[in-house]
C-alpha cells in the first residue's frame, strides 16, 4: 500500500467513526464538557452499552480520551478542532441545502407545474 493509499485509509477511518449521529450527538456533548458515560446516556437516551460502544469507536481513531477518576471514566474530546471540523462540515451541508432550494426555484421558474385538469 502506497503512502498516500495509506493516509486515505486513515482519513476513512476517521470519516467512518463520525458517521454515524449518535456518534456526532456524543461529540457535540463532549465538546460542551467532559462527561462519564453514565451522562451520555441520559443526554443521548442510548442504553449505557450503546453507549460505550459508540465511546469505544470514537477512542479507537483517536477522537475521545478516557481520564480515569476512580470508578468513573470522564470522556472528553481529544482536540477541540474536532467541533471546528464538525462546523465545517455543517456549514457545507446548509450551503448544499441553499443550492437545492435555489435550484429548485429556478427550475419552477423555468419549467412551471402543468395544472392538473379538473
């Protein structure tokens, strides 16, 4: 496998891990604070192990750290660029979806609905 196959491979990965949106509400949580798991299941409204496996995910590419606090586990975000890459992503989407309804107008405009005869 080529370097640069390589780096793709690893930014899949990574792609992969955030998509899914629980994951996504997860980050968005911990990008508030750190939380234990317990907390992310009552945010999120998954089971505790939903939960953790989602966590578990999110710790294998490197974008959740585990602090160790007694019997708890505080989970915090690795990088607070993660949220910024997150706010690009969102501003991308609402661009598309700025696209899709100009798009959609221009199209009416252009080619009117036919009425429908009575």
């Amino acid at each position: 496998m080529s370097v640069e196959t390589e780096r793709f491979a690893l930014f899949a990965e990574v792609f992969a891990a955030l998509a899914h949106p629980k994951r996504l509400e997860i980050i968005h949580y911990l990008g508030e604070k750190q939380h234990t798991a317990g907390e992310l299941t009552e945010l999120t409204g998954l089971s505790k192990a939903n939960v953790s496996q989602h966590l578990s995910i999110l710790k294998a590419r490197g974008l959740v750290h585990c602090d160790k606090c007694g019997t708890f586990c505080h989970y915090r975000l690795t990088s607070p660029e993660l949220l910024q890459t997150c706010e690009i992503v969102r501003h991308l989407i609402l661009e598309q979806m700025d696209l899709t309804v100009a798009s959609r107008q221009k199209l009416a405009e252009l080619v009117p609905l036919r009425k429908q005869p009575s």
